[in-house]
C-alpha cells in the first residue's frame, strides 16, 4: 500500500513538474506560492479584517485568525519533526545524477523536510478560516488555496501528498477553531435554524 502511493506521489510529481513547464505556467506558479508564503497570509488576512470586518468584530476576529494561523503553523512543524521526508530532489537524487530525471526547480533548491507542505497550509488555513468566519467568496478562496498547493508540487519542492496533508491540516485547524469558538457565526446561530 505504501509502495502505491509513494508511486502515485512519483508519478504525479513528474507529469505536474515536467509535463506542464512553461514560461506562462512557471511565473503563474512562482506567485501562487508567494502568496502562500505564510507572512504575506497573516499580513493579507489581517489587511482584510482591519479594513473590512465589521469594525465592533475586528479586534477579535484579528486575534482569532492570528492564534489560527499559530495553531496550524505549530502543528505543521511538529509534524515535520516527527515525519521527516526527503524533498523531490533529494528523493529523486540518484536518478537526477544519472540523467534519468530532470526536476524542474526555478525557486530555491530545497530537500528536507517536505512532509507537510508548509505553504498549502498557511493557504488553507487562511482561507478556510475566511471561508467560515467572512462567508464570502468561499470558492475563489478554497480555489487559490488550491493553486497554491498544486504551485509547490510544480516547482518542485512537494510531492501530492505533501501538498494534500498540509492543505488538510490547515483546513482542519480553521474548522477546528470555527466550531470552537463561541462567538462564530455558528455559534450565534439558533439550533434547528
């Protein structure tokens, strides 16, 4: 089983890294994983509340998206820690020697550390939590989260799975803190409305 899905992880990776390269794709991709970078997230989500919450909401929906955001990034490096896994190129090292595989890799050249992908987290952390709490644009922003996990796997720095596990971290986390928190929108909601 394992065998299988690292497989699909492979296989997956090398159609995504190699079979869709091109110069649209890579600068499409290059920015999809600057805006999951989880500095320009917090900076971005909390631009958005400041300036467009409900100004009696912002103070507290500003805290409980930055402890949501600390939650899931310590969450992701304790799993990193206790999952180490090889990136692409490390993976992929001896194949790459022998001209057997070219990874393409126009950002930084990473190896450690994959499992879970760090930027599909932060994307998907943010933008569920916006999904719950904002309740706007909820497709736009699961579909740029997207983007953002499926950027990683194209620039060569996480396989599928990687991408997968971060996104489902971050989601999880935000629905987490959305169902906990007594002051959400489905907290202020009558039962059986």
């Amino acid at each position: 089983m394992i065998n299988d899905l690292v497989g699909i992880d492979e296989s997956f990776f090398l159609w995504i890294n190699n079979g869709l390269s091109s110069v649209f794709a890579d600068t499409l991709m290059i920015l999809a994983t600057i805006a999951g970078d989880s500095i320009v997230l917090i900076l971005g989500g909390l631009y958005y509340i400041l300036t467009r919450a409900e100004k009696n909401q912002r103070r507290r929906l500003a805290l409980t998206f930055l402890i949501t955001m600390a939650v899931a990034g310590a969450l992701l490096q304790a799993v990193k820690q206790v999952a180490p896994r090889d990136r692409p190129l490390k993976h992929f090292q001896q194949e790459i020697e022998n001209g057997k595989v070219v990874v393409n890799t126009p950002l930084n050249l990473l190896y450690n550390r994959s499992f879970p992908s760090g930027h599909s987290q932060a994307a998907f952390t943010t933008a569920m939590f916006f999904a719950l709490y904002v309740r706007r644009r909820r497709a736009l922003l699961l579909l740029a989260a997207s983007l953002v996990a499926l950027s990683r796997v194209y620039l060569g720095v996480h396989f599928l799975s990687d991408a997968i596990a971060g996104s489902m971290l971050g989601a999880l986390i935000a629905w987490i803190v959305y169902k906990t928190d007594p002051q959400s929108p489905c907290a202020r909601t009558e039962p059986g409305a």
